[in-house]
C-alpha cells in the first residue's frame, strides 16, 4: 500500500462543476472528481497515460487499478470493504486494486455525512456505499463505450469481465489497460445503473482482510514507524494539572545523559530530544520542574459530578418532545425515577500516540496516523505559521483510533517542538503522558423518569441530562439550539413507541478537561441509560424485560426481529445457576438494528465476569461479513472493559490513572465468548465499527441485576456494592 503525500490545499469555498474541472487537470495530471457526493470529472487522460474518470479511481496502460482510499484504516476492515465496492462495480478481482492514502483535500475527500474529511461515526461504509460504487460503475462504463467505439459495436453488445471488456457475439476481448487513452475521452455518462443485489459476486461474501499480510509479517507502515532520515525522537511532560504552565527547568542533569541532545521547553510542556526513546525518557525523568499549577489546581471527579447533578435540574435544549409528558405522568398509575452517571474515558490505543514532524523555513512535512488528515494540515499549518499548501502530510495506517486521532492536538504540540529542532523529530507520547493527557469521553448525569399506567406500560417518558458537547468544538456549525447530532443520538428516536415523551440535553463543560470522540460517544452514554431504564421500567411494571420491550416495539419490524433473535440464540427464560444472569439491551444507532444479551456471574466478593454475549443485528446490507463480526466482538470487548474497569477520575486537577495498573484492560482469559448472529437485509450498510460498544454496558448492568437484585445506575461496576453480605 502506498502511504500517500499532498501538497493541496484546503479550500472551503463552493466550486463550480467546470471550474473545478479545469483546475483540476492543471494540478497532478488526469481530472479528478468534485467530491464523494459528486465524484465525477471528464475522463481526459492523466498525464501518466492512464485513465482518471474521477477522485478515487486510476487506471493504468499496465492494467493496474488505483484506489485513492478516502477513509483510514485503523483496524475496522475500511481498506477491505471499500475495496469490495469499486472491485464489484469495475468488474475486478480485489487482487487487482492497489491502495493510496488519500492526501488531505476536503473538497474531493470530505465524508459525505459528516461534510469534512474523516473516518469516525461508523459512517466509513455508509457514507462509501454509493458514491464509490458509483465511482467503479461510471469507469466501467467509460471503458465498455471506448471499447464499443474501436469495435464499430452496439455498446449493449459488450460486457466487462474480470478487468476486461468482451463483445459477446464475437468474443473479442480488450483489457482495460488498452482502453484507458480511448476511455479517458470518453464523456462521463450521467446516473449510470448500479449492479443489483443477485448480481454480486463479491459484495456479501467473505473475504480476507487486505491489510492482514503486511501487518503479520511486519510491513506494515504505522504513524510511528516513520523513520525519515536524520530523524531524532522526543517524548515530552506536560503541565501535570489541566490548564497549568510551566515555571521553571534545571536540565543540566538531562543534558547528561548519553543520546540527549536537546531541551525544549514550551508555555505548558518540556520535551527531552535524543538520539532513541531510551535517551529521552532517561533525559525526561532527571529533569527538575516546576510547575505553575493555574486555576484548576484543586479540581475533583466529584466537583465535575456535583455541578453536572445541579445542571439537571434546570430546564436544557429540547432535542425530542412528542405529546404532553407533564400531562400523562400527572395521571399516570406509576411513576419511576433514577439518576445515571457515566465517568470520563480515556482512548488507551495500542499504538501510543505519536507524530514525526521536519519543520523547515518555508515548509512543514508531517508523518501521522490521522482519522482527520485535512484537520492536520490546517491546524499544523496554524501552528507552524505557514499557508496549508507549504504542509505535507503523509498519512498511515493507524494503529487504534476510538476517536482519539480525530484530534489534531498530537500534530500541533509536535510543530511546537519541530520549531526548535534542526530536522525531523518524531514526538512520542508515554502511555502515563497520554492517559493524563488525553481528550476523554465526557462526564455526563441523567435525570430520568417514566410514568407507567396501571398494566405497566409507559404513558410518558423524561430524560434531562447534562455534559459536554464535543461537536461544539470539534465541529461548531452542527452544534445548533444548544444541541448537536452525536451528544443525542442513542437518547432520541428510540426504537419504542412512547405516547408522551421528552428529551432535553444541558450543555455543560468541565472546567479544564479537555473532552473528545472516543468509540460511540453519545450512545455510549445515552444507550446505557435509556436501557438500563427501560429495564427499571420492566422491573417495576413486574415483567420480563424482553417481553416488556416487544410489546413496544409494533412499528419497530426490525428491533422486534434482532431482539427476538438474539433472546432465542441466548436461551432467554433459561434456569441459571445462583448469582448469575442474563441481560438484554436493544438499539438503533449509527443506521444499525442490535440487541445483545449478556451472561454475567457474580462473585461473593462483587467481582462480575461476562461469560456469553449473544449479539443479533441488522446492519442493512452487509458488505464483508468477516469485518462485520470482528467488528462487533472488537466493539463488545472495548465497551466491557469500560464497563467492568473504565474511568479517568481527578484529584487536585490531576488525572490519578496512569497506564494499563490503573486504566486495567479486560485480558484476553476474561473475555467473554461472543456469537453472532446477523439478520438478512437489503437495506444500504448501517456503521458497525461502534455499535457493540454502546449495546454491551447496558446488557451486563441488566443482566448483573438479574443476578443480585441490584440496580447499577453508575459506571464502572463496583464491586463492593455487589459484595455478598457475611
């Protein structure tokens, strides 16, 4: 795979069809397409001879297909999936398409459905899924006419087969490689058919993972393996408290150490440069600081709790109101109350996080792992006082994104130090610096309740929560009415069907902490909540929770169907030994359908083990089903661990975790065996990279009710809450 560079530059401004077009063939060679919701450019040939129909597709005159991949590979299968798309159109074996790294051009490679260029929300095949179809139909297309023409022949009379294309009646053949010149002249026709579903041949099979051989036998290019010559390596300290400064460094010790050649120091942070990794941390540890500590000196876990409780209980942005909720809960037979709390999150990837920079006079070149290449030149190029055109950067493979790589915080410090640095330097985070140092998954509180009528079904329901919105940051034009689409989602919409209900979101952000995406965000929090409840609801109406959400689910086809499924697979209603239980939690978020249920024993002590988690779910039309089920046994284990272990907590401003001691993993002999079950359906793909991690925290708090009788309305799971009494 090749790591792809960029020169261009980030525009924002809307560009007519023709004028893009001609711009477009002045830079690079071959015209490329507007963008992934309008991929098509003219067809004229690249100056390397081959064949461009658009942004995403090069053909060759050797034959060979290029795929300029606007979506990163992080582990999620994108590189594989989206290859499947243009093979199945193009007529070609997977063998047959190289991949590139997209460079950083938001008007060609912006995701559709997030309108910047970016691979999160589960929304890679989503947002693909037509658009690069299209894009390997249209160039088939050109190819068949090109071919057509040469032969005098009626262009229905022609196929394109295995990276060919074939004139039936005579069995003339032509590879594409010959027709690339004569395609590339071709007009790009306009609302070319796609193939239908019966028509596939590689969509909807199994197909092995492109990436997976270079990342075996150790080829594989990650953000921390760039290695440019002269390159030094810098690890760094930041201000140990949120906001702090720094005061003051003797270094003399530092500079002692043998590989040492530097030390930079910053407003808030020192960085130790040397020869290897070894030298710098060694350099780091025997400096002498001093910190100004700043206005967040005395911050605490339970301030941040105690402000977000207060927040709830004034009226916030109305994200969902339907009916009259005061009205119905007034007359209603039953009312349940509860308060949730989920903690702040940090992302933990394995592969630390890093970014090599060679800061020059008129030009910056970075190498990265980003989820957001194009908010890494513009930032960096900020950073480093440079136009975004004079910013190079050279994207890779990532090892564990969760949303931390959505940030461009990691390119920006790294400038900051590369200024200071005679060539390249590779800045690596610490595991103990990134986890003190992270954007976390926000803090949020839940004020919830639920009037119930007199045969336990609801009449009303009333959520009112508080947190920290991250798209009002990260991306302030969605962040409208004092709401934005991803701090909602998993809490409005449900798939039940309520006569009365209300939502209502209060923005609140924790003083100092730096908050971000991290794997389902909002329905990490929302889906928790909603379904922990619904399961208080069940219990108070003094029926089974699976029974309890059918009967509310008749314009729901899809939820009734994976819920049943997966209650059927997981032998719901079955006799299970004491202190254990089955849980169940059901969702529709990210364009998916899934339930899960889960089986939990819990110890005297209050320790809880997952044993079993049944996953049933409709994600539309599954493209890879190898990615699908790695991706929701990848999703479930990320979001047990949160819920048996996670939680960043702060004491005197400072995070108190620290690395994998304090911020514990769930190992590989607690991990719990994972089925999945998938139901058949036609409709577009539906995101599947986070879904498992938002269905599976609610699903063990249920089913660790079902074992103890206790309620959990507070992540992580404590144990001494479930400690059998003496």
């Amino acid at each position: 795979m090749i790591l792809g560079r960029s020169t261009s530059r980030i525009e924002g401004d809307k560009l007519s069809r023709r004028s893009f077009l001609v711009s477009s063939a002045a830079v690079g060679g071959g015209l490329m397409g507007l963008s992934l919701s309008l991929p098509f450019g003219s067809g004229k040939a690249a100056q390397s001879g081959g064949f461009a129909p658009n942004a995403f597709i090069r053909i060759g005159s050797d034959g060979e297909i290029v795929l300029t991949m606007p979506y990163v590979e992080m582990g999620q299968g994108t590189y594989t999936s989206i290859s499947m798309l243009i093979a199945e159109e193009l007529q070609v074996s997977l063998k047959q398409v190289r991949l590139e790294h997209a460079p950083p051009d938001e008007r060609l490679y912006a995701n559709p459905m997030l309108g910047v260029q970016a691979t999160g929300n589960s929304n890679a095949m989503r947002g693909a899924w037509k658009p690069l179809r299209e894009a390997g139909a249209t160039a088939r297309m050109m190819l068949i006419e090109a071919a057509a023409k040469r032969w005098g022949a009626d262009v229905t009379s022609c196929r394109a087969e295995d990276g060919e294309v074939i004139h039936a009646s005579t069995g003339r053949r032509l590879k594409y490689g010959e027709l690339v010149d004569a395609a590339a002249n071709m007009p790009v026709p306009a609302g070319v058919a796609l193939k239908a579903p019966d028509e596939f041949k590689l969509i909807g099979k199994p197909v092995k993972r492109l990436d997976a051989p270079d990342k075996v036998n150790g080829t594989a290019a990650y953000g921390i393996d760039a290695r440019p010559p002269g390159v030094k390596i810098a690890t760094l300290a930041q201000s140990p408290v949120f906001g702090g400064r720094l005061k003051s460094v003797d270094d003399a010790a530092a500079k002692a150490v043998n590989g040492v050649r530097q030390v930079v120091r910053l407003a808030d942070a020192v960085a130790v440069v040397a020869d290897h990794m070894g030298a710098a941390k060694k350099g780091l540890a025997a400096l002498k600081l001093e910190w100004d500590e700043g206005p967040h000196a005395g911050l605490t876990t339970d301030d941040i709790a105690r402000e977000l409780e207060q927040a709830t209980v004034k009226s916030g942005a109305v994200a969902q109101n339907i009916g009259d909720v005061d009205k119905a809960m007034a007359s209603a037979a039953t009312r349940v109350e509860a308060t949730y709390q989920v903690p702040f999150l940090a992302h933990a990837t394995m592969e630390p996080m890093n970014c090599t920079v060679h800061f020059r006079k008129n030009e910056c070149e970075i190498w990265i792992g980003s989820q957001a290449v194009a908010r890494v030149q513009a930032m960096a190029a900020k950073a480093a006082g440079l136009p975004p055109e004079k910013v190079i950067v050279n994207n890779h493979l990532i090892g564990g994104g969760f949303g931390r790589r959505l940030e461009a915080d990691g390119a920006v410090r790294a400038v900051e130090i590369a200024k200071h640095v005679d060539g390249p330097v590779k800045v690596v985070w610490t595991r103990e610096e990134d986890t003190q140092h992270g954007m976390y998954r926000p803090y949020w509180y839940d004020r919830i309740a639920a009037g119930l009528d007199a045969q336990g079904a609801p009449v009303a329901w009333s959520n009112r929560y508080a947190g920290s919105s991250v798209i009002a940051r990260w991306l302030p034009p969605a962040y409208k009415g004092g709401l934005d689409p991803d701090s909602t989602e998993g809490a409005i919409d449900l798939v039940y069907d309520f006569p009365n209900f209300h939502v209502e979101f209060v923005r609140v952000e924790p003083p100092g902490v730096p908050t971000g995406f991290w794997r389902s965000v909002g329905p990490s929090h929302n889906v928790f909540v909603t379904e922990s409840f619904i399961d208080e609801m069940a219990a108070a109406a003094k029926q089974d929770p699976v029974a309890y959400r059918r009967a509310l689910l008749d314009k729901s086809p899809r939820a009734r169907a994976v819920l049943d499924l997966a209650a059927e697979k997981a032998g719901w209603g079955k006799t299970l030994p004491k202190r254990s239980g089955l849980g169940v939690s059901l969702q529709n978020v990210f364009g998916s359908y899934m339930a899960l249920v889960a089986e939990v024993e819990v110890s005297k002590t209050g320790t809880v083990r997952v044993r079993r988690v049944v996953c049933a779910a409709d994600i539309g039309t599954v493209v890879n089903p190898d990615t699908v089920q790695a991706q929701i046994q990848g999703g479930i284990t990320f979001g047990a661990t949160a819920a048996l272990y996670g939680e960043i907590t702060l004491r005197n401003g400072r995070v108190q975790q620290s690395n994998f001691d304090s911020y514990q993993m769930l190992r590989i002999d607690d991990a719990p065996a994972i089925e999945v079950h998938i139901v058949k359906s036609s409709e577009p793909p539906g995101g599947m990279g986070e879904t498992g991690t938002s269905a599976i925290v609610p699903a063990i708090a249920n089913a660790v009710f079902a074992a103890t009788g206790k309620r959990l309305r507070k992540m992580p799971i404590d144990a001494a809450t479930l400690k059998q009494p003496v």
